[in-house]
C-alpha cells in the first residue's frame, strides 16, 4: 500500500532493518539530558590517563549534556 493511500491506524512497511548498535568502547556511556555536564569537557576528562585525571574534576553545565548523577558515579568507582 502507498504512503498516500495509508490510513492512520494501518503500521508503515519497515524498509530497512534497524543499525546495529555500536560497539562497546569500554569507557562509560551517559545518557543526555537538558541541563548536564559539559560532553566535550567529560569526554576529554574521561581520555585522560587516570593519573592525569585533575580531581577534583569540574564540569561546565550545558543545555544538552551528560547526566551528572551518572558521570558522578562513574569517576567515584574509577571510570
């Protein structure tokens, strides 16, 4: 059935198969939210050798960030 001919309670044909997620890269992933800690500041934190690592670590918070409850946790346990 055509895209024009489809009614709202009909489900649409699924072309193409879902992408496979990505591979794990062994370093934690966050979930986004509103108001979080800066991804470009947490990510370059995180590709820091541990010894490197400033502690504390200090974060800008973004619009669109990482979810800090989450990064908290993950430098607490050593990430």
């Amino acid at each position: 059935m055509s895209e024009q001919r489809r009614h709202w309670w009909q489900p649409r044909e699924v072309r193409d198969p879902l992408p496979e997620p990505p591979a794990p890269t062994g370093r934690p992933t966050f979930d986004l939210v509103r108001r979080g800690y800066d991804r470009a500041q947490v990510d370059a934190h995180l590709a820091l050798p541990p010894a490197q690592r400033p502690r504390p670590a200090a974060f800008d918070l973004a619009r669109r960030g990482y979810d800090r409850a989450q990064v908290d946790r993950a430098l607490a346990a050593g990430a």
